[in-house]
C-alpha cells in the first residue's frame, strides 16, 4: 500500500467521499494500446469498484497533527459499498498545516492556547459522533462513508431508517440528581483521584450526546419521582404521586385507575419478547421503580397495610402483589398475549412482600417483624412457586453465587427498607452489591436473550440523602451510579445499544461562594488568593455546598448513615463553623429555612445518551420525551405491536 503525505491545508476536496470513479477513455493507438498512431482506442470499462473514501482527521493525530484529511482509494472487490482495510491500495494525508501568522482577527496566543486547541478537538470529536450516530455502524470504522441527503424528504427518509436499530436499552435514572449534584460529584470524584477536580469527568459526561429534560408535574412546578417516572416510561405526563396512570386520574381514587392506565417501556420490551429488569438501591416498590411495572392512584400503596379499605374492596391491588402478579396481570391486559415476566428485579423492600409475622423475617433483619403485609401472603414464596427456575437472593452471599450465564430470572431483596447508602454499605448486616455490581450481574442475565432486553436502574439513595441535608451521603451515591453507567457502557455495545442517564428531578441543593480552582468541594470556601477560609458579613466561614431549605446543620463526625439527620429537631441558619470538619461523612451542611426533610426542586435535569437514537438527545425537551427516544431506538411500540398480531 501506497502511503502519502502532503502538506497541504484540506480544501476542495471537503464536500466529496465514498464516490465510485469511472474508466478512462483508451489512449490513441491500435486497439487501444500504447504505440503506433491508430484510431481512437475504445473507451476502458467503467470503474465500478473503485472507490475513494475521505475521513476528517482531529488535531493530535499522528499523521496530521494540526488536522487534516485522509484519502483511501482501492477496489471494492466484495461490492459492499465500503473499502475494508485490505481492499485499500493508496491513502494519502492532506494536512493542515500549523498556525504560525494571524490575522488582524486573530490572536496567536489563543491559537496555540492548550484550552482553545481542547475545545477544536471536542468539537471535531462531536461531529465524528453526529457522523457516527447518523451513518449506522459502518460510520464507526476507520472507513467513513457520508451520505448527503438532497431534501427534506429524503433526510426524513434516512432518520426513520434508522428506527429500532437499538437491540438493547438501558435507562439509568439518578433520582434527585440535578446538575450542581453532578457537578459537585464530578469535582468530588476527581479530587479523590488526586485531581484538581472541575476537569474531571464522570463516565456518562464523555455521553456523546446531552440535552435537558423538564421535570414539572401536570398539577405541580416542582414535581416528585412518581409523576416524573411515569412521564418517563410511558410518554405521557402525570400528576404528582400517581403511578403508571394519566392526568385524568384522581390520587388515592381507587376506581379512577380503570381506563387512565399506561403502557411502559418496559411493558413493550416484554411482549416483544425482550428480556427486562429492575435495578433500584431504594425499595422495589418505591415510586420510581415501580413506574416501570405497576398503576396505582397512590406511590404509598406498597403493600396492602398501606391502602384504605375502601382501595381494597373496589379491586386495587398493592405495588408489591403488581410486580410478582406482572406476567398475569400482562396478559389478561392484553388477549391472548403469552409473555414470560421480568427476568431480574433487584433492590430493596422486603418488608412489603412478607406478612406481618415474625416467624417470616430473613436472617438480616433489623426489625423485629421484618414484614408489614396484613395479609398474611408471603410473596417472595410466592414468587419462588411461579417461577421454579429463578433464584430468590437476600444477601452478599447469595449474589455472589449467581451463575449469570445460566441463571434464567434473579429476585433479590437485599434490605428491609431501602439498601445502605453507599458510603454507608459496609455496615450492612449480611452484605449488599453496589449499584455497579447489580448492573453487571443483570446485563449477563438479560443478555442471554438475542430479541435484546431493557432494563431499568435507578440510585434512589441520591435524593434520600438530599432531603437528609447531607451533600456527602449524595455525591458518593452519585459516584456510585457513574460507575454503574461505566460498568454497563463497557459490557455493551455502542451499535446496538442506546444507554441514557437521566434524573427525575433535582434539589435546593447550591454551589456558592467564590472557592478558588481545586478547593475541596466538601470544605469551606477559601477565596482565590488565600489559604484562609473565607468569612461572611457575619464573620463566620461558610461551606461551598448548602441547601435552600432542610434540617440544617449537623456534626456527625464519622457518621456514614445519612438518615441520622432525622434523630434530631432542625437546626438551620447561620452556625460558627470554625472550627468543623466540613469534609466528614457526617456533616450535614446550613439550610435558610427549617423543614422536616430538604425539598426537590423544580429546575431542569441533564439527559446524557449514547448509541442507536442518541442524537434525538438535543436542546430542552419535555421529560416525557425520554420514552419516545427509547421506542425510536428500539422500535418498541412496532414490535410489541406485530408480536400480538
């Protein structure tokens, strides 16, 4: 192979790639041939299999390190449409060459600058990735073929071509991580790494693709996680504290729910024949969870000792009864309809699947009667009896022993309640997985599947930790749930999976003060220019990180169990802070104005996304646009449509 390079700034050639080239007329001559003068040779064949293919190269690279443009050229020898490495014959580099004069418009230290040469480089690296995201998988290889579309019509034509070419797709949901929550992790995470910090990046940052997601409740300017969730999954905004239900329905109106239900994603993946699963560090039957499976006119439903008489006469069913019940209830929705039910849920809340009797707890239960269920049902029993090839898990152990490869459906209940935050999981009575292992384990269950699988993961103990008031329980969990998103990025692939990462709504959670670069994100505000914490009108320090609203101020040393907030009154205004490690586990920072438990907010949260669909990821959007972006990808509406035909 021929390799050439010029120095050269890359110019006409920008508009052309990918062209088929034709043969040259024949040479005078006899025949054709080189020679005696003859007549006019006959014209040479048409060169139908030559092809030429361009590819943008970034500053940096290796050949080109100012950018530039690589040339390949051979014979498509299979008629693919695309040069494969060994049908190249020639490639050349046309560079451009380094900046070493400016204009009047210009100012050469900006040109050479590290920060101005980071950001050329991230905006080429979009554009490979809009490239990529719109030329379908042969865009991702070293061969680039660009399509350019001549109308309206036919750029239509070639979007919707690309519906349902995500096999798999994998929601993961923050709940209560609003954007100072990420970038308070972010910077938190990279200190930890011995950074400075604010360059730092958490795994779903590097997302191709990003946008925000409006999170207000059809009634309410500040929402919660039921209403948002159900938005989420179903396409369709709701009002606050109903579940899987429209706008018409009427909270904690049992007979209001008929007639008002939703379909879910989740619910369409299933009758598609897809694999599906819940991951959630809250209770399974919390409102965020439980949007993915269950309707209900009240997100406190759970179990039936939480319903009024009234609910349970007129037919409702409790959270915990829908999800074991999910399969059945599935199909009786639907006639005729024969699907196999979630295949991994996991996550905590047993006590709304176990009767209230003492003689059902787990080894690891802290209550003395663990459950609350007034019905005497033992529903993980239950659940066990339908499903003879699943396995029941309750601890570290248990999971530990889960052969993914062979292990058909997993339900594990790891906690009472909610599972342990995460800076609090060690202390955990029989062990628990993190978010990051329960995320790997269920994508070598689901994936066992060739339809694909959608699977759902929530890190529900961000926003518990929020309404404690304390900053450091949230960003750990937050940290957790990057690596998470990490574990799932790197066990999938980017051509047949869509990956989202979202929030369901943020917190009064600030960023405040004017904390020099590398300040600990945790510690007290120490102004650019000193190394003495900065001081108030009132003469006291004051932290970076605060909230609007809350319990207020706590100094809890150690305490790695964020909930110890509640243990006492709310103390909130201005405290001396002086002396305080601020950077503790246990501190629990100053709030303005008392309340029992801190409040979401009502701003807008980040959507992050990569692969098939991901570009639909742009600008401010309804949150509900999430689920019209996952059935794009997957088709999924289509295909659970033509699985019950």
């Amino acid at each position: 192979m021929n390799v050439f390079k010029l120095s050269l700034i890359a110019l006409a050639i920008a508009g052309l790639s990918a062209c088929s080239l034709e043969g040259d007329d024949g040479q005078d001559g006899v025949d054709g041939t080189a020679g005696v003068d003859g007549v006019a040779g006959a014209d040479g064949n048409n060169g139908l299999n030559s092809l030429t293919v361009q590819t943008e190269l970034p500053v940096g690279d290796a050949n080109c390190p100012n950018s530039g443009v690589r040339i390949d050229s051979g014979s498509d020898t299979d008629s693919s449409g695309s040069l494969d490495e060994g049908e190249i014959t020639s490639t050349s580099f046309v560079c451009a060459p380094g900046v070493n004069s400016v204009g009047t418009s210009e100012i050469l230290t900006s040109l050479n600058n590290e920060w101005f040469i980071d950001g050329q480089t991230e905006v080429e690296d979009n554009k490979r990735a809009w490239v990529n995201a719109t030329s379908g998988s042969s865009a991702a290889s070293s061969n680039v073929r660009v399509t350019t579309a001549n109308s309206k019509q036919e750029l239509d034509a070639m979007v919707e071509n690309l519906r349902g070419t995500a096999k798999n797709v994998i929601l993961f949901v923050g709940d209560g991580m609003g954007v100072s929550t990420v970038t308070a992790a972010r910077i938190l995470d990279g200190q930890m790494k011995g950074l400075a910090g604010e360059e730092n990046q958490l795994s779903f940052d590097a997302f191709p693709f990003s946008g925000l997601s409006k999170t207000y409740n059809v009634d309410a300017q500040t929402p919660d996680s039921a209403g948002t969730m159900t938005a989420m999954m179903s396409g369709i905004k709701t009002d606050v504290g109903v579940i899987g239900v429209d706008e018409d329905i009427e909270r904690g109106d049992c007979g209001t729910v008929a007639g008002n239900d939703l379909v879910t994603a989740l619910e369409l993946a299933e009758i598609a024949g897809k694999s599906t699963g819940i991951i959630s560090t809250a209770r399974i039957t919390h409102a965020t969870p439980a949007a993915t499976y269950a309707k209900s006119a009240d997100r406190n439903w759970e179990d039936i000792s939480d319903m009024p008489e009234a609910a349970v006469t007129a037919g409702c069913t409790d959270i915990a009864d829908q999800l074991i019940k999910f399969e059945a209830n599935l199909e009786a929705k639907f006639g005729g309809l024969d699907v196999d039910g979630i295949e991994v849920v996991m996550g905590g809340g047993r006590r709304h699947f176990l009767p209230q009797d003492a003689a059902f707890n787990s080894p690891d239960a802290a209550s003395s009667t663990e459950g609350d269920r007034t019905d005497g049902r033992d529903l993980t029993a239950e659940w066990q009896n339908l499903y003879t090839n699943g396995v029941y898990v309750f601890d570290q152990s248990g999971f530990d022993s889960l052969a993914t490869e062979t292990t058909e459906r997993v339900f594990a209940l790891f906690n009472e309640s909610h599972m342990q935050y995460e800076a609090d999981r060690g202390n955990d009575i029989a062990g628990e997985p993190s978010v990051a292992e329960m995320t790997s384990a269920a994508i070598k269950v689901l994936d066992n599947n060739e339809k694909g699988f959608f699977l759902m993961v929530e890190s529900g103990r961000i926003d518990h930790a929020h309404h404690a008031g304390n900053a450091y329980g949230a960003l750990h969990d937050t940290m957790a749930f990057a690596e998470a998103v990490a574990a799932a990025d790197e066990l999938t692939n980017d051509e047949d999976t869509l990956i989202i990462v979202t929030a369901d709504h943020g917190h009064v959670f600030t960023i405040a003060g004017y904390p020099k670069r590398g300040n600990p994100i945790l510690g007290k505000v120490v102004n650019v220019g000193s190394d003495e914490a900065a001081t108030a009108a009132d003469g006291t320090p004051y932290t970076t990180l605060g909230y609007t609203n809350g319990l207020g101020y706590r100094n809890l040393g150690d305490a790695t169990n964020s909930d110890a907030s509640y243990l006492t009154a709310a103390d909130t205004g201005r405290k001396d802070i002086t002396g305080v490690d601020t950077t503790t586990p246990g501190y629990h920072q100053e709030a303005l104005v008392p309340l029992g438990s801190e409040t979401h907010s009502g701003e807008d949260v980040g959507i992050y996304a990569k692969g098939p669909g991901a570009f639909l990821v742009s600008g401010t959007n309804e949150q509900s646009i999430i689920f019209h972006v996952m059935d794009f990808a997957g088709d999924l509406v289509s295909q659970a449509e033509n699985a019950m035909e």
